[in-house]
C-alpha cells in the first residue's frame, strides 16, 4: 500500500477546554500546544501513541478546514491496551455514559471487545481492545 498509517484527525469543537478535559483526564490522551509554519498563534492537539487529533474551534476553524466543520459528527475506534473492564470502571468513576457494550467488533487487524460512549460534543467514540 502507498499509505502507510494516518498522522493526525481534526476535530471540529464547540467548547475546547471541555474536550481537552475529557479526551486528557479521562482517556489518558497528552495536551500538545503547537504553531506551525507561519501560524501566529498556537494550536492545541491531543496526542496519543504515534497519532494526534488537532483541534479546531468551530467558531473559527484555521484554514485549509473541512468543506462543512460540524461538531459531533466524528466517529472514532481507539485500540487500547487498558482492558475493557478498567475502561468501565474509569468510566463510572467520572459519569460517563457507556451506550453500548462490551460488544464483539471486527478491527483494522481482526477481532476487537468495544465500548461505545460520547465525547462533550457527541461525537461517537469507541475504545476496543484487540483479541
């Protein structure tokens, strides 16, 4: 294949201090602040293994952007070696609502166990571990 992995997403956000607290003190993502070439103000991504997801305000989404940046419109399977059952937990401690799951899905590279919850925005996010 000529493509190799993907680098980064973008997710279009209504309330960025509400997506970084979530996707940080509850997923375990890291907040990365970064300007790129000829910006003049910094970014702010969420960083994860070798990937990122860049965030973008929907009130002023930086250019080149999606033809139509909505928020909650994202649906997202993250591979995780935190077994489901710790997900649950973790997700009961901080009151999120867990929509559907552990359920038998077919990943990337096989057979996945997933969780299906919301992000702030509600986007659909599924946390899957690889069987």
């Amino acid at each position: 294949s000529l493509m190799l992995s993907i680098d980064h997403l973008v997710l279009t956000v209504s309330d960025t201090q509400k997506t970084v607290a979530f996707y940080t003190n509850i997923l375990g993502m890291s907040l990365e602040a970064f300007t790129p070439p000829g910006a003049t103000k910094a970014r702010l991504a969420l960083s994860f293994g070798t990937q990122k997801i860049n965030l973008h305000p929907v009130s002023q989404p930086y250019k080149p952007h999606a033809e139509k940046p909505v928020c909650g419109s994202a649906d997202i399977c993250f591979i995780s070696d935190k077994s489901i059952h710790s997900w649950i937990e973790t997700f009961e401690k901080h009151s999120v609502i867990i929509e559907e799951g552990p359920v038998q899905r077919t990943g990337a590279c096989g057979p996945i166990t997933s969780l299906y919850l919301r992000d702030p925005d509600g986007n659909l996010i599924e946390i899957a571990n690889q069987n």
